[in-house]
C-alpha cells in the first residue's frame, strides 16, 4: 500500500498528517535518487488517500544557509464520512492496495472486507473550516525574510550608514 493510503487507513476521522518532503536539493545516487515534490504534488497524495488538505506550501528559499532541500510540507485530515460513505472509501484504499500485487487471485479477492470498522473520531475539530490563513507558510516566509543572506547585509549597511550619519554629524 502507498504510504499516504497507509497514513489514511490508520488515522481516525478528524486525525492530523503533517507531510514534510525535499523538494529540491542536489542528485545523490546511493541507493537511488527517486523524489522530489513540487506545489501540486503532496495534495496530489493527498485527494489519492482521501485525506483533506488544511495547508500546502513549497519553501521558496533556504530558511538557513546549509538548507538546500527547500522542503515541500502538507497539513493533512481525514474527513468523518457517513457509513456509506467510508464503506466506499475503505473499499476504495483496499482495492488500490490489492492492484499492487502482481500475483492477485479470486481468493485473496473474496477474503478481502469492505465494510467500515466503526472508529470514534478524534477530539480534534475540522482543522479546514477553522484555518485562519496560511499559517505555516507565513511562518517560514517569516524565518526566510530574517535569516537571508542579502537582506540582512542591506540591513546592516543600513544601521551602518545611520551610525556614520549620527557620529559624524554636527554638534
């Protein structure tokens, strides 16, 4: 099974997956070099898992110096679905599941439950009709803005010219 269908099995109606992955970074080889995740790509896993997207964002640039990764993150909840509903979807993940086998038979087809297990949904509330704005990005953007090299060399000949300005200023 895909991870994000695994994330979506075992999470409870309402349960939170934070998904962080590299989204650039250099090519390394051993023992192999398979992903990199662009903005569409965790909400892409995401609607595959059924899982709802509460944010999604890309690092635009390096947070701090030996940051290369620019890492791509996803905020993610399972809905509460009715039973029909989450009859369907369960079917859904276990048949995507089963398609991975390369050896699949009628048995291993007729052995297979569809049939929602009655799971309590965590306390937690519905993260995507309470979202306040993108939150998480803000924060990094935040963190990008303080540490980038080049803003923070203008700033300094900023202070720097203001120093010179006061010191050197008529008494």
């Amino acid at each position: 099974m895909a991870p994000a269908q695994e994330m979506a099995r075992v999470l409870r109606p309402r349960g939170v997956a934070l998904l962080i992955a590299p989204s650039s970074g250099h090519v390394h080889r051993y023992p192999e070099d398979c992903f990199r995740y662009f903005p569409d790509g965790l909400p892409a896993l995401a609607s595959t898992a059924g899982l709802l997207v509460i944010e999604s964002y890309v690092q635009q640039r390096p947070v701090y110096r030996s940051n290369i990764w620019l890492d791509a993150v996803a905020v993610l909840q399972k809905p509460v679905r009715t039973p029909p509903a989450e009859a369907r979807e369960c079917a859904r993940l276990e048949l995507g599941r089963l398609m991975l086998k390369p050896d699949l038979n009628s048995d291993q087809l007729a052995m297979v439950d569809f049939k929602p297990k009655a799971v309590k949904p965590s306390v937690l509330g519905d993260l995507a009709a309470s979202r306040p704005g993108h939150v998480f990005a803000d924060h990094d953007a935040e963190l990008a803005r303080k540490f980038d090299p080049l803003r923070r060399l203008v700033e300094g000949r900023q202070h720097l010219s203001r120093a010179i300005k006061a010191l050197t200023r008529p008494i």
